[in-house]
C-alpha cells in the first residue's frame, strides 16, 4: 500500500492528511470526500492539494 500525502488550506491555516490507498485515483476520491465533508460542516472554503507519497510495507 502507499501513503498519500495531501494539504487541506483552510483561511485559518494549512493540515496534512495521509490516506492509505492502492492507487491514485483512489486516494484522490477519499481525499476530496474528506475535502467535501469539511466545507460542508464548517462552511469554510478549503483548497487541497497533493503532497507527495510515502511507501509502506
């Protein structure tokens, strides 16, 4: 599996989030899911951008 890396900046500052995943695509879905989830809970506008990818056993 690879650990991808992406960057959610919101207007109050910028966070990491890692998402297991088999490939890109499927990492990007969950990435914008949890993007989708946050600007709708907190009404905020967030930006996300990919980080980079850390391989793992």
């Amino acid at each position: 599996m690879k650990e991808y890396i992406f960057l959610l900046k919101e207007s109050v500052g910028t966070r990491e989030i890692k998402i297991l995943a088999s490939g890109m695509m499927e990492a990007f879905k969950k990435a914008k899911e949890f993007r989708n989830n946050l600007v709708q809970n907190s009404q905020l506008n967030v930006d996300l951008m990919f980080k980079g990818v850390v391989y793992t056993d």
